[in-house]
C-alpha cells in the first residue's frame, strides 16, 4: 500500500511540474491575463522567463544551491529549524510576491498589470526550475523524509495560491471600461 501512495503522490508531482509548463506558456502567451495594446508583450514576457532561467542557473554557478541548503537544514532535528526553513521563510516569500502581484492586477494602470505579469513570469519560471530541482533531489533521500525535503516547495506554492485565491478580485465591466479610457488618455 505503501509503494502505491508513493506511486500516486510522486504522479501528482509531476504532473504539477507539467501543469507549471504549461502555466509559463499561458502566461507568455496572454491566454490568463491577455496582451496590452504593445505588440511586444508576448515577447517581453519571454525575456522574462529567459530572467527567471538566468537568475536560478546564476544561483547554482556560484554554488547556491536552495535544495542543498534546505535539506542540510530539515536534515536536523530541531524543529525551530524545519519551521522557519522548511515552511516559515517559503510561506512569507510566495506571501509577498502573490501579494504585489494581486495589487498590481488590482490596479487600473495597464502598464502596471504589464509589470506584474513580467515579475510573475520570472517568478514562475524560477519557482518551476527550483521545484523541479527540489523534486529531483529528493529521490536521493531516504524514502520517509522524501515528503519532508518537498515542504519548502508546499510551503511557497501554498502561500502565493491561498493569497491569490481569496484576495484577487477581478475588475468589474465598469471598472474596466474606465481603466481603458484612462489608458487612452494617458497615451
């Protein structure tokens, strides 16, 4: 029973680790947030994306590795330790991060909406790299602490939906319309 709950979970997490591919390419794309009247969105975006690579590869050339340096900590048994590292410092960074994202989506600026959708972007692409990395350390685990090395990831993602999911509310049709005029007038 053991080896099949290990199965199924292990499924699910790769499959978020696709469903995360996907999300980038929506996200590029416009299918969730939509293109603003620049023509180079889409293609800002994937320099955002390129970003979000380059900050995570950039963390690993110097020798910063975030799995490494989470599973030397939730390896000690200090419980203080597994908390702040393991839930506590994820949880407060996906907090902030969903928290400028949703002010900003909030806002009826459209070049602001424009800078959050970047700032998402590079987020989730470095977010996708770390979680994918965290997921393939893990198999170098024990196969009872596996869980445990996959927290930090829970954590983060847990935050930044849980926020994003009871504090974004879109704008109504009115509010919309006069986000588009004062655009306009703006230009």
């Amino acid at each position: 029973m053991v080896i099949v709950f290990t199965v199924l979970t292990h499924l699910v997490l790769f499959a978020a680790a696709l469903g995360m591919l996907w999300l980038i390419a929506a996200v590029i794309s416009g299918v969730f947030f939509g293109q603003t009247d620049f023509d180079g969105e889409a293609f800002m975006r994937c320099l955002a994306a390129a970003c979000g690579l380059l900050l995570y590869l950039g963390s690993k050339a110097v020798g910063l590795s975030m799995p490494e340096l989470m599973f030397k900590a939730l390896s000690t048994s200090f419980p203080v330790a597994v908390g702040i590292v393991g839930v506590l410092f994820p949880a407060s960074v996906g907090f902030l991060v969903s928290w400028y994202v949703v002010r900003q989506f909030e806002n009826s600026d459209v070049r602001q909406n424009a800078v959050a959708i970047r700032i998402l972007t590079i987020v989730v692409v470095f977010v996708f790299f770390l979680y994918s990395d965290s997921y393939v350390a893990s198999f170098g685990t024990e196969l009872g602490s596996a869980f445990l090395h996959l927290l930090p990831n829970l954590s983060f993602v847990l935050s930044v939906l849980l926020y994003a999911v009871f504090k974004f509310h879109p704008m109504s049709p009115e509010r919309k319309d006069q986000s588009a005029v004062n655009s306009r007038k703006r230009s």
